[in-house]
C-alpha cells in the first residue's frame, strides 16, 4: 500500500466518522423536538441519578465498589446525554420547563 492509498483510506475513514457523528446529532435533535421525546429524556435522565452521588447511597451501611461502580455508570451516562444538549441548550430548557410544568399540575 503506497501512501497515497493510506491518505484515501484516511480521508474516507474520517468521511465515514463525520457522517455517522451528524447522522447522531440528527437523531438526537429529532428526538428532542418532540414532547414526548422529551419526557422520554426526562426519565432516562432521572434514571441515571445525576445529583445522586454513590458514596451516600446508604445511611445504614458503606457502599461496596462493585455497587459504586454501577451508579457511576449510570451517572456517565447522565452526563453524556446532556452533554447532547450542548449543540441545542434551548431545548435542554425546554425539557426543564416542561419538567417544572408538570410537577406543578
């Protein structure tokens, strides 16, 4: 393989990345225009326990590393989906919003 086939497999690789990477934001921007693409968001969001931190779980006994492990995932996980919102922080907002509204009813 002579370097010019490297430079075209690179090109195409990095061709191939871009496009999946705006296929996913387009995905996610889809997902986000919907309210019930939002509550969806909320919940999972709620899931993840992002304003729990694991090591006060218990007020009984310690956390084991294998269960702190496990709610630090889910908690990446939390950060992750609303590091999506950086490319559309208004409907980070929104989804706010609409979470107040419906504590409020």
């Amino acid at each position: 393989m002579d370097i010019f086939q490297k430079e075209q497999m690179r090109e195409a690789h990095e061709a191939e990345s871009l496009r999946r990477r705006l296929l996913a934001a387009a995905d996610f921007k889809a997902i986000t225009e919907t309210a019930a693409g939002r509550r969806f968001l909320r919940r999972l969001l709620a899931e993840c326990g992002l304003m729990q931190a694991a090591l006060y779980l218990h007020k009984d006994r310690p956390i084991d590393a294998l269960e702190m492990a496990y709610h630090e995932g889910r908690r990446y996980i939390g950060r992750w989906l609303i590091g999506l919102f950086q490319d559309q922080p208004e409907r980070y907002l929104q989804l706010l919003r609409e979470q107040m509204d419906d504590e409020h009813v």
